[in-house]
C-alpha cells in the first residue's frame, strides 16, 4: 500500500471487532489506546451495515449493465485479479496492476468504472506469481518511473517502467518457487527503496543471509546496471510477503504469512526491528497495509475485510484488539493505496478463488480511520 497525505471528515463510530481469542498483541506496550478508533468519510457514500455484499450475494440481480456495478463506492469493474495499487499525483487517481496479465491500468472517480491501459510486462503468473506490486518515483512529478515487482521465468525482480521505453531491471536474482511468490516495494526515502520478497516456499531460505529470499531489502541503487551494488537486509524471516508500508514518523510496516500466524511487524525511526506487534492465529491473509501516526490499517484475503489497529504515536505499539470494517461486502481484498479525500482504495483478488462475482475483479473506495492520529 502507498499512503499519501490526506484530510478526513465527517467521523463514524467503529461497530465490529475482533474478538479477544484472534489476535494478540505485543505485551511491552504501555499507553492505553481506545479500542475503537473513529473513521473518516471524506467525499463518500455511506456503507449500509445491512446491505449484502455486492460480489457475491446470490440475490443482488444482475448489475445495470456490462461491467457497471449499483455500488456507488466502486471506482474500476471487470478486471483481472489484481496486483498491486498505487495513487497517483493528486489523489484523483491510482495504478492498478492486473497479476496474472501483467497489465497496468489508470482507474479513477469519474472515469463511469472504466479503467485505461498505460503499460504491459511480461509476467509469469503461474502459482501466485505475476505483477504483484507498484510504486511510483519519489519525483514522478518529473521523470514518470514506475516500479514495479514481477515474476518472470526464472526469477521475481523489481524493475523500472518509463514511458516509450521497455522495462529495465533495478534489482534480479530473488528467488521463485511453486509458493510465496509475493512481493512487495515502497520508497523510504528519494533514493532508497524498500523491498519485501516471499521465501519461495523455503522457510530455510527466509533465513539464509546469502538469499534474497523472505527478506526486507534496503535498495539504494535504482539505476539499472548489469552489476548493481547488493541491497542490504533490513529483516529476515519472511513467509509469504504481505506488503511494506511507511508511516510520517519513519515507521516502517510489514505484513507476511507465515505457517502458524499471520504477522504485523514494525522497524522503528531508529531500524531497530520490534518483534511482532500483532498477529493473527486464524491467518486471514494479511495483504495491502496503510500507517500513519495513530493508525495502521491491512486489508484481509480470505477474512475479507479491512482490519484497522490504533497505535500509540511516539511508541507505534498496537494496545487493542483491531476493528473491521467492510467485512464481506467485497471479498478478497488485497493491494491499498490512501486517496487524496481520504479513503481507503483496494483491489480485489475474486478470481483468485472459486466465486468471483460478476463484475469482478474491482477496485472501491473505503472509509479510513481518522480518530486516534488518522491518516493525516
């Protein structure tokens, strides 16, 4: 998830939470948070609670027509299952991945849930693999880079996308595997890039300090070069990689799946690791995540929704069980981006499954915290 600066309004109490027995939290913190923080919704439609889902409900009736969806709150239709998201300039507007096609798409408010092809990569999108995330240059506003971290035939890379050129590789030699594929990128900074990658299935691998694999990766060269200087490594021990997030503090987030729990992990101001401060037993597929002071939101595969925790501003520890929001009105959520009103935008991952519904693969809008530090 790429978060950006926004302002929210218009406060909405939380209604749903975690029950005590799916989560816990790290035992060191030590101010006490509300359970319940408030959500923003800044320029959009209310989600009625009692409203059936819209991506699968056997009694929602056909949609009005061909990939034009009645709920208000969704921005782009009839997609691929999607990859990664990223808001561009502005906030009007994102990136949208499809994973298994490898094409990149513009959606945004008032384009009638249509979406436009900027770019294409040759991916390979066996097992999990594909175009599985995006970011943009920290001075896109000048030199138009995209990024991007794909699956080819023989490796997972990060490469730089410009347009009318083809895609140059930034960073190669991340190990594939039949699983754990997934990987995530994201700017800590005007020159050095955050990279999360999977274990490939080998859990040896996420400990191995000579692979790349089940890292977080520090990348301070981004100029394609046949021999580029090594990365260094940030974090071990990554299952399945979830996403990589950063908050105004210079926090950095980490989501990933391992065997036994799903796992939010924090590196503070100082790159000093803090062990879990959450994690989830019932692994409801943590993906997509957005922080900042106050406020870490993730969005969940297979539990379907957007689990949102309060953090303590000075200490980033989690004091209180999450709350969720939007819990099975989409499905499958999987890449986040904050928009510039202040909303939470997804992509969905239906069609990774078995009952996609029929203008699936999408992306909506969400309500985002705004209570407890917010995503100012």
């Amino acid at each position: 998830m790429k978060s950006r600066r926004v302002a929210a309004s218009a406060f909405l109490a939380v209604a749903v939470t975690l029950g005590a027995g799916c989560a816990r939290f790290d035992d060191s913190a030590s101010t006490p948070f509300s359970p319940e923080p408030s959500f923003g919704a800044a320029e959009i439609d209310p989600v009625d609670p009692d409203a059936p889902p819209t991506s699968t409900s056997p009694n929602a009736g056909p949609p009005p027509g061909p990939c034009v969806d009645p709920d208000p709150n969704v921005i782009a239709t009839c997609l691929d299952t999607t990859g990664g998201l990223v808001m561009l300039p502005g906030g009007e507007t994102a990136l949208i991945g499809e994973r298994r096609t490898g094409r990149i798409l513009q959606v945004g408010t008032g384009q009638n849930q249509t979406a436009t092809e900027v770019a294409r990569l040759d991916v390979d999108s066996s097992s999990d693999g594909g175009l599985l995330d995006l970011a943009l240059s920290p001075s896109y506003a000048e030199d138009g880079l995209v990024y991007a971290y794909i699956t080819t035939g023989s490796d997972n890379r990060v490469v730089r996308i410009a347009a009318g050129d083809t895609p140059k590789a930034v960073l190669t030699g991340i190990p594939r595997g039949a699983s754990s594929n997934r990987g995530a990128i994201e700017f800590s900074g005007p020159n050095q890039m955050l990279v999360l990658t999977g274990d490939a299935g080998s859990p040896g691998a996420a400990a191995d300090p000579t692979s790349l694999a089940g890292k977080l990766l520090r990348v301070d060269s981004l100029t394609p070069s046949p021999n580029p200087p090594a990365p260094t490594v940030a974090l071990s021990g990554i299952g399945t990689a979830g996403d990589v997030c950063t908050d105004q503090t210079g926090s950095i987030w980490i989501t990933d799946r391992t065997a036994v729990e799903d796992r939010l992990q924090r590196i503070d101001q100082l790159g000093t690791v803090v062990s879990p401060v959450w994690t989830w037993p019932d692994r409801p597929g943590v993906a997509g995540c957005a922080a900042s002071p106050g406020a870490v939101a993730i969005a969940l595969t297979t539990g379907k929704a957007v689990a949102v925790l309060a953090t303590d501003e000075n200490t980033g520890a989690v004091t209180a069980a999450p709350s969720l929001i939007v819990q099975d009105r989409y499905g499958q959520l999987n890449g986040t981006a904050i928009s510039g009103d202040g909303t939470i935008w997804a992509g969905t991952v239906n069609k990774n499954g078995d009952a996609p519904g029929p203008n699936d693969d999408r992306v909506v809008k969400i309500p985002v915290p705004a209570g407890g530090g917010g995503f100012d």
